[in-house]
C-alpha cells in the first residue's frame, strides 16, 4: 500500500529520515515507539510503519501524555492488510510488501534513508536491497543475557561463569527448545546472511548487561556496530515525560493512599491468557497473603492478528472468584485492561511486582527500583527470570519453570507474595533494585554512559 497524499505533503529533501519497522505485536511496538520519539526530538523525520490498528492504538496512547514539541517530526504510516486472509505468513508478507513500498517512496525524499527494523521482521522486508541510498539497522526486543544464552546454545562458545550458572539450576536452566521452539538456529543463520545490516540496537543499558553486550559484540554481530539505548522509557529529555499524563487513572488514586513500599503490582502483559482455573487460584494466593495489591486483569491480544481491532478492550471473559473483590474491597484493586504499568511501577507505595518477566516490563521495573516476582510464560521469559533473580538477585521465582505445565497454586503464589514484600530477604532485593535504579538514572543524565551512547547514535545515523 503507497502512502497517503496527506503523507506525501509533508515530505520534504531531509539529509535523512528514519522509516521504524516493528513487528506488528505490543511487546515490540512499544519499545521503537519511543526510540521513535527519541530520534524525532532531534529534528529528524521519523516513520513509523505499521498496521493501521496497531497506529490507531498508538496514536491514543500518545492523546493521553502531554506531548514533546518536537513530536511533530513523528509521522505514522498506516499500513493494510487484506482482512479476508487469516494465513499468518501471508498477512506478514502482505505486510512486507507495503512496508518495502513505503520505504521506496521516502527513500525518493531524502538523502539517506535510516530504516530500524525488528529483527522477526527481516523475512518480509527483502526487498529493501534495492534501496541506494538506504542504511539498515537491526532491533532486538529481547535482553543481551537473553541472546546470548541462546547463542551459547547453537554455536560453541566458552563461558565458566555461564557454565558455573547452569550448572547450579540445572533443568531450571531454560532450553532453546523449551522457550523459542525448534527453528532458532535457522532463524540465526538467516539473520547471519541478512546483508543489510549497518548496526545492531539494544534495549539496554552497559551498566546492566555490560558483560553480555561484550559477548555478543564478539560472537554475534560481525563487526557490526551494538547500541545500547535503553531503557528506552528514559531517552527523552525528561525521564519523566511518561507520566506527564492529563488525567489520572484511578489505580493511582489508590496508590495514593498506602503506605511507603506496601503494595505488590499484578500484571502478566499483552501475551497471557491465564485459564479460569489458574485465575481463581491467583486471586485465592493474592487474598490469603494479607498484602495490599494491584492486579491487571484481562485477555492477551489477539495471537491470529486480528488486524481490524486494536488493543483495548481485552476484558473478554475472565471471572473472578464469587465475592472476591468485595472480601478484598480498600486491601486489593482489580483492574480491567489497561493500567498506566510505568506509573504504577513508579509510584512510592509499589514495593513489589508479579510479573510474566517480559523484557519490557522488566526494564520498567529495575528503572523504577522495584524488585520483581517471576512468574515467565513463554519465549524470553524463563531466560529473564533467570537474570532477574539469579544473576541480578532483585527478584523470586513464583513456581518452577519444569512445572510450568502445572497451575500455580494459591500456596506458591501467597508465599512468593509474602517473601517479597515482607521479609528481610525482599528488603534486601528492593535495595538492591533501587540501587540499579539509581545506576540507570545517573547513566541516562548527561553525561552518563547511556545518554552518551544515545547521542552517539543520532550522530551516526545523521553523518554517515
């Protein structure tokens, strides 16, 4: 699909302009998003190329912050699909083919297109190749730690300390097979051969995953520049320009009134589904703990891409236990859909986070000082959580990742809650949490080793 003519009005010969290519789901939208937003804060034209409900939920969110002035260098270029065609595959190189066209008519307008692509997306976009005056740069939604430890598991690479770590979990060491599925080596080798790579980016920062950034400059990258611009919440000017918001949300409200470090935070992103089996024992774990809590509870987005919807409106069809919002009625909040993640993480009364561990959510958390409650699903998460807690030591695992086939029962999820938000074993993660934090803010200040990388990187793509 061409862009629209009211697109087409705004462009202008730029000495560069950046098209973002996300992969087409939450998780990964969000992060590019705000790097969108970064890059755009320097007078730079920046693109973001996604499905028209994808931009459509995008452009709400961005209604609800008061907005950066230079916000108006962010332009979204809403992309179609073919509704009728329920093929996955299909409606990703549908996708594909539109974003290449995009690419090809900015690319008309400009010196230097800087195309920021989600590595999953590197399938669809080959066409790109045929771009002169194009320079590409890989995005990975994962961590460092996350990369490499699945690196180590499809080529040789030499490790004691890794060695030393999977040793001491043992089966609680994630597999390859187990979280990613059997195609991750050839999904590496392709990305090996991807020919239009000018640099790797990272949602991370070097004083976090320094030793793992380091490794993957040496075995992954091919002498290919690694940037590492996280976290991504903290690249504007001010780190706080997330929660410039014009109204508040009522879970705030009630932050409001507790105690210092007293509530633990319930959330499990825009992936997970729990089963009403699952759901009522959460619920029976939250209200026997006796903590105060805030639990998100909904649906995840639609996994077969339901490309007409966005993602609001996940309550679907979730039940709670019968009387259990009024038993735990001034103690325990529930909250339908969405919930401001980032505020709520920091706030003042938020001691403590039970989360799936998805990468994004994490860096939320450490950035707010506030250790975390693993409770991973799928994909990355298990890899996370093994940092979280046995690499970081700013968090617990709710239950065993070998039993991930079993539901968690109320038990487990009431000790967990305990642990963390009433022992001198959760005091000692959430000072150690706070201290990274503090680490993070110092690091995205000026002068700091991330505010310096981020700068580096606008200068690279704006003088090369």
């Amino acid at each position: 699909m061409a862009m629209n003519a009211s697109d087409n009005n705004i462009l202008q010969l730029n000495e560069v302009t950046v098209a973002m290519v996300p992969w087409p789901e939450h998780g990964h939208l969000t992060p590019l998003f705000l790097l969108s937003r970064f890059i755009a804060s320097h007078n730079i034209p920046v693109h973001f190329l996604t499905l028209t409900a994808r931009n459509q939920d995008l452009k709400i969110r961005l209604q609800g912050v008061r907005r950066n002035a230079t916000d108006k260098n962010l332009h979204f270029c809403d992309l179609s699909v073919p509704a009728s065609e329920s093929n996955k595959d299909v409606l990703l190189e549908k996708l594909g083919e539109s974003i290449c066209e995009n690419c090809h008519e900015l690319s008309k307008n400009t010196k230097r297109l800087v195309v920021i692509h989600d590595c999953l997306m590197i399938t669809y976009i080959g066409d790109l190749h045929s771009i002169p005056n194009l320079t590409c740069y890989f995005f990975h939604s994962i961590s460092s730690f996350v990369r490499y430890s699945t690196l180590r598991q499809v080529i040789d690479i030499v490790d004691g300390d890794q060695d030393k770590l999977i040793e001491e979990l043992g089966d609680e060491f994630p597999t390859v097979e187990s979280t990613f599925g059997p195609n991750l080596e050839e999904y590496i080798n392709e990305e090996r051969e991807w020919k239009l790579s000018s640099g790797v980016i990272m949602n991370s920062f070097r004083e976090l995953e320094g030793k793992y950034l380091d490794s993957l400059a040496i075995y992954a990258e091919n002498d290919k520049p690694l940037w590492c611009l996280g976290p991504f919440h903290m690249l504007l000017e001010s780190s706080t320009d997330i929660f410039n918001r014009t109204t508040q949300h009522v879970c705030l409200e009630f932050l409001d009134r507790q105690d210092v470090n007293s509530v633990i935070f319930v959330s499990f992103g825009t992936t997970t589904t729990l089963s009403q089996e699952q759901v009522n024992e959460l619920a029976l774990g939250l209200e026997q703990s006796d903590h105060k809590f805030i639990w998100v509870v909904r649906e995840a987005d639609d996994e077969r891409m339901d490309l007409e919807n966005n993602y609001e409106g996940k309550d679907g069809k979730i039940e709670l236990p019968a009387g259990f919002e009024e038993r735990v009625e001034g103690r325990g909040m529930v909250v339908r859909n969405w919930a401001p993640q980032l505020e709520i993480l920091g706030h003042p009364s938020t001691g403590g986070f039970m989360s799936h561990c998805g990468w994004n959510s994490c860096m939320e958390s450490i950035s707010m000082g506030v250790p975390i409650a693993s409770w991973p699903i799928h994909v990355d998460q298990p890899y996370n959580t093994v940092f979280i807690t046995n690499v970081l030591k700013i968090g617990i695992s709710v239950w065993n990742w070998t039993r991930r086939e079993e539901i968690v029962p109320a038990t487990a999820i009431e000790k967990a809650v305990k642990t963390l938000m009433g022992t001198p074993e959760g005091d000692e993660m959430r000072q150690r949490a706070v201290e990274l934090k503090n680490k993070i803010k110092n690091s995205v200040s000026h002068g700091g080793l991330a505010r310096k990388e981020m700068e580096s990187f606008i200068s690279n793509i704006t003088n090369n």
